[in-house]
C-alpha cells in the first residue's frame, strides 16, 4: 500500500455572496469533504501518532473570473477551514488557511511563501496531497512542477466529487504555452500580463454589437 500524504494542499473553488454574508460554492463544499475524508482513511496510518497537515489555499478568482475580492475572513480559505473545524477536522489534522490567493499558480506561490510547507520534503514515499476536482488536476500537476519542482508519484491526487463541472482544458493549454520555459520567479508575472490580456479580449468581444455577455462561471 503506497504511503499517505502527509500535507493535503486542498484549492479553492470561489465563494458565494448571500443576504447573510459569504458561502462555499458547493465545489469548494466538495474540496473540503475530499480532505476531511482522506484524513479519515490515512490517518492511523502515520507513525507516532503523527496528524496529516492540511492547508486551505484560496483568497478569491480575480484571476479567472475578475471577481472583487470578499472581506477579510470570508474568503476561499477561511471559509474552507470554518466548515473543516466544523466537521471535526481539527482533532485529527493540523489544519492552515492561505486567504490571499486569486489563482491556481498563486495559490501554489503563497503556500511556499507562507511557510506552510517547510519542514517538509516530497517524494514517492512521502508525497504531496493536492484536493481538487479530476478536471483541475492536470493544471495543479502542471503548476506544482513549476512551482514546486514535483511530479508524478511525489504528488498524489485526491479528487473531489461534487458541484458543478468546468473544461479547464483551454485554461490548462494556456499554462503550457504561457509559462513554458519562465523560471520560477517570473511565473506570477507573466500570469498578470496573461490575465490582462485575457480582459482586454473580453472586452473587445462583449462591445461587439449583437453579442450577448455570458455569464462568466467562478474558477
């Protein structure tokens, strides 16, 4: 039997503005099941009593969907967190929030700047959660090894079912294409001026006349 992951690294999937305040959407609902699931199976499987870490990265999608971004205290990973305490988590994980994230590659960037996986060395036997839906997985790979510099079996996928399914094929092309051969210190750079001029583009479509604006979906 393969070794448990020792840190879940579990990615946002937006919040929801209600009357009451702010909510999960029901993918980041789903995230956070997968997690506290995992935790459950692995988790007599540590020696010496040792608890999985698990960290909730996630601020808001600016990047993907230009959303603003929620207060302080509601956003991706502070809401992921409550509803893990929630569940009962915290008595048998160490559990992290991440809040500042408005991407995939900056929740990567901000979990490594944070601190929050220090102490730690990934391998096949050792190896790196990543929470997330089976859609989304290629591109957390992908950025993991750019950002991380880990791959196949040093990353273990922990696919999440439930709420809405997203093509995050062209999203995944792009990656590829954009951040080929930039080292890791420019990575976020150039994301910012791919988003801009993504936006730019967008634009341009939605002030044609005859087009009818689609509702972008939160990512």
């Amino acid at each position: 039997m393969p070794e448990p992951a020792r840190v879940l690294l579990v990615f946002g999937r937006g919040v929801v503005r209600t009357a009451s305040g702010y909510t999960l959407t029901p993918g980041g609902d789903a995230r956070v099941r997968a997690a506290t699931a995992y935790v459950a199976a692995h988790r007599a499987a540590l020696p010496g009593g040792d608890r999985i870490r698990v960290v909730f990265t996630g601020g808001w999608p600016e990047a993907s969907a230009g959303a603003a971004p929620p207060p302080v205290g509601a956003r991706e990973g502070d809401l992921m967190l409550r509803a893990a305490r929630a569940a009962g988590l915290d008595e048998h994980a160490e559990l992290y929030a991440e809040t500042r994230s408005r991407s995939t590659l900056e929740n990567l960037l901000h979990t490594v700047e944070d601190g929050l996986l220090s102490g730690y060395a990934f391998d096949a036997r050792a190896p790196l959660g990543l929470v997330t839906h089976a859609w989304h997985l290629p591109r957390v790979r992908f950025l993991a090894g750019r950002v991380l510099g880990l791959t196949g079996p040093a990353l273990r996928d922990v696919p999440a079912h439930g709420g809405e399914v997203h093509d995050d094929r062209g999203a995944l092309l792009l990656a590829r294409l954009g951040f080929a051969g930039a080292r890791a210190d420019r990575l976020l750079r150039r994301e910012r001026g791919m988003v801009a001029v993504g936006r730019l583009a967008r634009r341009v479509i939605n002030g044609r006349p005859g087009y009818r604006r689609r509702t972008v979906g939160q990512q």
